[in-house]
C-alpha cells in the first residue's frame, strides 16, 4: 500500500509540476485599448504565453486601470507588478537622458529616433539596472503634432492658451511658447476639454485618434516635433524567479515588440492622421512663421539641457551626433 501511495504521489507530482511551476503577471499600462503601443503589448503577452507554452502568463491592465501613469515605474520598482509600461520622459528629473527624445526637433525623424535610441538605450538601461528594473524594449510614439481650437499660425497665437503637459519638456515649451501648462493624463484628456482645463495639447495622431481629439478640437497642426518612446521594464527579482527558459522567451518575445512596435508607430502617422482627417479635423501644415518660432523654442530647450545635463549628458548628445 505505501508503494502504492509513492507511486500515486509521484505521478501527481509530474502531472501538477507544470502548473506549479506557471506565473502569472499583472502588467499595467497607462494607454487605452486601442492605442497601438496597447495592441502591441497585448501581441507580446500572447507571444509570451504561447511561446512559454502557458508558463508565464502576462495580464494587462490598460488605460491606467491597475495604477495610474505616474505610479507605474515606482509598481515595477517595488514588486507590487513584476512588469508595466510607462513614458520615458517621466523619468526627465532622474537624468538627462530620459529628456533628450522630447527635445523638440532633436530627433524629428524615424531615422534620427533610431539613431537618438542607439546612442541612448544603453544608458537608460544603465540607470535602471541600478533601481532593479530591467528594460525589456521600448517603441516609438508618431511624430508629435499641435491640437488646437483653431488655426495657430503664429507662436504669439499660443499666448494664453491652456496648454495639456505630460512632462518637463512640454511644461517647459509651453511656458517658452507663453501657453499655461497643466498636467494631464491621455484617459483624462476628455474630461479636461470638456471641463475648459486645457484648450490645446502637442501629442501624436494616436492619442488623438484614440481620445477622440475631435470632439473638442477642431485643429491638427503637422508639426513633427519629436518621437519620444514608451518603454516596458520588469522587475530583476521577478525576472530572476523565472527559469531559463522563460527567460529566454520572454526576451526574445520582447525583441519582436520592439521591431514589431516600431513599424506599427511608422504605419501609424498617415493612419491616423487620415482618421482624424474623416472625423472633421483640419490637418494644418505649419507655415514658416509658426515653425521658426518652434525651433527657436527647441533651440533654447536644447541650451537648458546642455547646462544641466553635465559631462554624461554632453557625451551622449556628441554619441548621437556622430
């Protein structure tokens, strides 16, 4: 009977180990579900199950609905989530190298962003090594263009306006352009123009489509002033739980979103700007007066960060330059 019962136990214990064995990881993200970088990650949760054979298993809270923006990083940070996805420009006040891709007109090409984000990866992932954090992969944000009440032609036409900041750059350009800035989150845009909180914004052609920027705006100004990224960390101690094999799937799952993610957000630009176009909003390129009074902006941002941004920052602005 007692061989019987080893016997018994042991098959249990092969047919249970599989599933003792599974994880299943929270994982907020701060865009609704139909936000291309959202799309993508829910591409790359399926990827990973599929490619763990159901070991690892990522469900993702979208639209800030686990934790809010803000909150996301310091999650991962601590444990509460083992992996999430937040803007990189938040972290502008920890080192200058998370601001250097909102530098206006820094890197206002697809060709320049691959370039800025070679010379500055490997850096980010530097300083959040330090915090525990582990950087997955980061995709690219469309080109940001200028939403508005009406027509802007000139930057004397953004004095006063309340303008929608989501970081230090935008607070930073908006003061520069004599515009009040106010923080704002995408799920909360809506809500804030209806409610007169702001009355313009600079983002990308997908997060007017997918806030439906049309109706409170009635203007998309083609300003391409920058293409700031979005990146998806994980917990090193979480990550370290896992075995070798699931590591080595979720990395290689991570590496096909992040080409995958860049060539959805190079497809994105025309899209969306053509939905915004069918929904009634004006598609404006930006006259000379406007542009050279935006670049100027972007030039003394420029001079602000290189005063600030010491040794370490001048060396990866001169990496990128090369």
């Amino acid at each position: 009977m007692t061989m019987v019962r080893a016997i018994v136990a042991g098959i249990m214990a092969t047919v249970l180990a599989p599933a003792a064995l599974a994880a299943s990881w929270d994982m907020p993200t701060p865009y609704p579900d139909a936000t291309f970088h959202t799309v993508n990650i829910g591409k790359f949760a399926a990827d990973v199950k599929q490619s763990t054979g159901g070991a690892l298993d990522i469900k993702v809270h979208s639209a800030g609905s686990l934790f809010k923006h803000p909150e996301i990083k310091k999650a991962v940070r601590s444990g509460q989530v083992p992996i999430g996805e937040f803007f990189l420009g938040l972290l502008a006040n920890e080192h200058a190298v998370f601001a250097m891709d909102t530098l206006p007109f820094l890197a206002a090409d697809y060709g320049a962003a691959r370039k800025l984000a070679d010379a500055t990866l490997p850096k980010i992932q530097e300083i959040l090594a330090k915090q525990g954090l582990m950087l997955l992969y980061s995709v690219p944000w469309p080109p940001q263009g200028l939403y508005t009440k009406k027509p802007i032609a000139s930057i004397s036409d953004m004095k006063g306006l309340k303008f929608r900041a989501y970081n230090a750059n935008t607070t930073r350009m908006a003061e520069l352009a004599g515009a009040v800035p106010t923080q704002i989150e995408v799920a909360d845009l809506p809500q804030a123009f209806a409610t007169g909180r702001v009355d313009a914004m600079i983002t990308s052609p997908s997060t007017g489509v997918s806030t439906k920027a049309w109706d409170f705006l009635s203007h998309f100004h083609h300003t391409q002033a920058w293409i700031p990224k979005n990146g998806v960390v994980v917990n090193q101690r979480a990550f370290a739980r896992l075995d070798a094999a699931t590591q080595k799937a979720l990395k290689d799952a991570a590496s096909r979103a992040e080409k995958r993610g860049w060539e959805m957000s190079v497809a994105e630009t025309d899209a969306k700007i053509a939905v915004l176009k069918k929904n009634g909003v004006t598609i404006v390129t930006p006259g000379s007066s406007l542009m050279s009074s935006l670049k100027g902006i972007g030039r003394t941002m420029s001079n602000e960060w290189k005063k600030k941004a010491g040794a370490d920052g001048l060396a990866l602005l001169k990496a990128y330059s090369q």
